[in-house]
C-alpha cells in the first residue's frame, strides 16, 4: 500500500514553454471523476442510471480528471475543465494524459493481494529545484 502525498506535484513540460503541476490521484479523486461523469445521466426513483450518452461521460470524466490532476499551470487562467478544453492542444493534452496514467497505475491482483499481506510506511519522493520543495524535477517533451 502507499500512501498519496498531495504535497508532490511532478512538472510537465509542453510546447512554448508552457507546463502543468500534477499530482497522484486517491481514490477519492478518482471518485470525484466518476461523478463527473454521471452529472448528465437520467437516474430512475431506485438510483439506477436510464439514460447515458457514452460519449459525453467519457469526456465529462476524462476532463474531471485532468482538472483534478493539474494543481498549478503557467497560464494566468484558473485550471478549470472548461479552461483546459479552451487552451491546451491535442499533443499537450496527450503528454499530460500520459503522465497522469504513469503516475497512477494501475495494480495488478497479485500486487493488490501482496499489498494487503504487508504494511509500509509510505515513502516521500525526492523533490528538487527551486520552484518548491513539494516539486519534482521536470520532464521533457
């Protein structure tokens, strides 16, 4: 098991100088992403979901979670779903999409089963640069 620690952010660096601060997302993140995702649906009186356009889900979560994700930017903008389907191009959005899906993997069962049979304090990863103490180094395009 580890822990998310919020206070990591790791830098991604876009096109023009441009670059985004993510952090890992908890279950609680990921939670608020799905809800995104259903805002549009038709619920019945027993909560079961009547009406879903596909489509729109996918991209109502997608958006959340990329929204959720990006704790600073360099634009004066504020990072806002609508502000990222606004300013960030399709490669830009597919690094940051990358980097997202790199810093939250997905675990298999067997590391699902070995992590419930063992505890470890979590472990902080190594921030440094001047920006913060709570940033990584960046990657590159």
């Amino acid at each position: 098991m580890s822990f998310i620690l919020n206070s990591y952010l790791e830098q991604v660096d876009l096109a023009d100088g441009e670059w985004v601060r993510l952090k890992r997302l908890s279950k609680g993140d990921l939670v608020r992403a799905q809800r995104a995702m259903l805002k549009n649906a038709t619920i019945s009186p027993n909560g079961a979901v009547q009406e879903l356009q596909a489509a729109d889900a996918i991209e109502a979560m997608a958006f959340a979670q990329m929204e959720i994700a990006i704790r600073e930017w360099s634009s004066p903008l504020p990072v806002t779903a609508e502000n990222i389907r606004e300013i960030i191009d399709p490669d830009d959005y597919d690094l940051i999409a990358a980097a997202i899906e790199r810093m939250n993997p997905t675990r298999s069962d067997d590391e699902r089963k070995n992590s419930n049979s063992s505890f470890s304090a979590p472990s902080a990863p190594a921030a440094t640069g001047p920006e913060s103490s709570a940033t990584s180094p960046s990657l590159t395009a």
